[in-house]
C-alpha cells in the first residue's frame, strides 16, 4: 500500500484525534461521577459533531480524491475506534489501524467519551485508501463510515442515523459526489455480506441525503442558525 506519512507511535496521533474532537461537556462528566448512567444530549454531540466537520478537511496531509461513500457496521455493539485499530492493525498488519475512514458511536461502551451519534475520525486522519471492500473497484476512490453496532440484529438508532446523514452530506458537498454513489457494504460487494445489516434504513438513508439540508438542519435543531447546514 502506497503511504504518504507513518506516525512514529499511534497513540500520539489518536490522543491529537481525540482533543481536536473535544470533550464532554461538565455537566455530563458530572452526572457520571455521581454514579448514575450516564448520557449525553444528543443536541451536544450534534454541535460536537457540527463543529469537527467544519475542521475535518483541513488536515497536514492533501485530501484524497474521494469519489464514492460506503456505510458499514461493526455487527459488534461494544466496539470503540481504539478496539478497531487495534484489531486491524494486527488483523491487516497496517501500521494505520482502522479501515474505515470514519466511525460512529452506539453511545454503549464509553457513553460520555463517545455517546450515540458521536462521529470520530479514523483513517480519514491519515488520508489514506481503506482495504474495507472485497470489489474495491465497484466503489474506486472510496471513503468507508462505519456504524458501530449490530444492524443485522436491532433498529438504527435515530441518532446514528442523523449523524450518518450529517456526514455523508459533509462529505458529498466536499467531493462533489451524487446520493448515485452513496452505497452499503451490501451495496457493493452483494451477496459477500450482509453489512450495515438488514435493519440499516437505505432507503431512508438514501432519501434523506437527496432532500434539501437547510430544512433538516431547522428542524433537528431548531434554535440553530439555519446558515450553518454542514
Ligand atoms: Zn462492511
């Protein structure tokens, strides 16, 4: 695999990963020192969210080319982005980790650090192609989203959803690319697989990013500015 930058030692990259991100608000922190379970507003990882999407294409390293947007999921629901690198690292023998260029949390391991909805940087850091297809070239020039949870087993959290929404709509506006080359796993590698999993909305999914932003954003969030629509 052709690499434009290794990092001497992961751990430094996914701590940068992590402050640029932010972090929990108090009064979450809060609530989970007093021992009760623990959750965060989806509105604040909807702003968390809003806010690394604005920074998330100036990076030290060119963008890539991207061209086509795939969703997976994990089909583990206690997955985190540190686990997946680890995995991948060792399963792939990448030095970068995750093949995935973004992950979205399910709010269950590590509720307050990375609640539902929660969209982190992976691979996307790096700016590197991920191996997360087995036709890569029915989908050139990919960027891999991947939902962590099980979608062959329950419902899409509406929130994972919205999230999912937000970002591909990021990333279509960046790269210019048509909801016709916005795709699943499935969508891609056919009866290889059943990732994101049958309860994945697609057509939900599919429809949502063809409809107007603006609208959306205003009624999600309705004491937001409509003129910050990611
Ligand atoms: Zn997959």
């Amino acid at each position: 695999m052709r690499r434009r930058r290794f990092f001497s030692h992961a751990g430094g990259a996914l701590t940068v990963g992590a402050a640029a991100l932010g972090l929990p608000g108090l009064s979450s922190l809060a609530r989970a020192k007093r021992g009760r379970r623990p959750t965060v507003p989806y509105a604040e990882t909807r702003e968390r969210n809003r806010a690394m999407f604005e920074g998330m294409f100036e990076l030290e390293v060119p963008l890539l080319d991207f061209d086509w947007i795939v969703v997976h999921h994990t089909a583990a629901e206690y997955a985190t982005l540190e686990g997946i690198d680890r995995y991948h690292r060792n399963h792939f023998g990448d030095p970068l980790g995750a093949e995935y260029h973004f992950v979205i949390n399910n709010g269950k391991k590590r509720p307050v650090e990375k609640p539902i909805g929660l969209v982190e940087q992976a691979r996307w850091r790096h700016q590197e192609w991920a191996a997360h297809l087995f036709h890569p070239e029915r989908a050139p020039g990919s960027c891999a989203i991947c939902l962590i949870g099980n979608f062959e087993k329950r419902a899409l959290p509406e929130e994972m959803l919205d999230a999912c929404v937000a970002l591909t709509r990021a990333l279509m506006k960046r790269f210019k690319i048509p909801v016709e080359r916005v795709t699943t796993h499935r969508g891609v590698d056919r009866r290889l697989t059943q990732c994101p999993g049958k309860h994945f909305p697609r057509e939900e999914f599919l429809r949502r990013l063809s409809e107007a932003a603006p609208a959306e954003t205003a009624e999600a969030v309705e004491a937001e500015p409509a003129d910050e629509a990611p």
